[in-house]
C-alpha cells in the first residue's frame, strides 16, 4: 500500500491552521503545518508535499508570492488558496498561475474537501490514498 499524499497548511492564524489541520488529517491524509511561507520553504521534506494550502495574507511572503517562487524553481504543487480578505486581482493571479481553489474564510469544509479531491486528482495523487 502506497502512503497516503502530505498536506502543507500555511497560514499565521493558527486556530484557522489547527481546525484546517484536523478537517484534513480526518480525511485520511499526512499533514504537515507552518505559521509562515518561509518556515514551509525551510522544510527539509517540502518536496514530498502533495498539496499546499494557504493563506494569501500572511507577514512577509504572501501565499501568492510563495507560489510564484515555487513556480519560478520548477516546483508545481497544486495550490488551494483561503483568504479573509478577498480581492479580485489575488484570485486572477492565483488562478492563472494554475491554483486550483481559491476560497473566501470562513470556508465550508464541504467545499475544502471537493477542492482537495480535485488537486490531489489533477496531481495524480489521489488515487495513492
């Protein structure tokens, strides 16, 4: 039996981080979580993420600058991006640079969960778990 695909949660909320955390870790996934882009990017084990979930807002790097510097060292990991403050311009830019979800805090676990199914599928994961 293959292991089942690792999630990376970011985001500087942390009850939004624990209660992402236990909704996804429910599902049956490894789940991996960070308070910042740039505690993800120090993870000696980020190559092994599935999917990345993230805020958009966050101190420092943002949730769409962290993708644009994956994208920019040939690291494409499926995006699902969450966000207090919803902004046109950030979904544009998020989904052009290929995310797969972007959703409005708070969010419908349903509609993570869809979002999930739909990343790990594109990714080719899903059918690992």
């Amino acid at each position: 039996m293959s292991n089942p695909p690792v999630i990376s949660i970011i985001d500087d909320d942390g009850s939004v981080r624990a209660a992402t955390r236990n909704l996804v870790r429910s599902l049956g996934y490894v789940v991996h979580t960070f308070a910042s882009a740039e505690d993800f990017l120090r993870w000696p084990h980020l190559n092994e993420t599935s999917c990345v979930i993230t805020d958009v807002r966050m101190p420092d790097m943002s949730g769409l600058d962290l993708q644009a510097h994956l994208l920019a060292k040939g690291q494409t990991f499926p995006f699902i991006f969450v966000t207090a403050f919803s902004v046109e311009s950030d979904r544009d830019r998020a989904l052009k640079a290929g995310a797969t979800c972007f959703l409005s805090k708070p969010f419908d676990g349903e509609a993570l969960i869809q979002c999930l199914e739909a990343a790990l599928a594109r990714n080719g994961a899903a059918a690992e778990k």
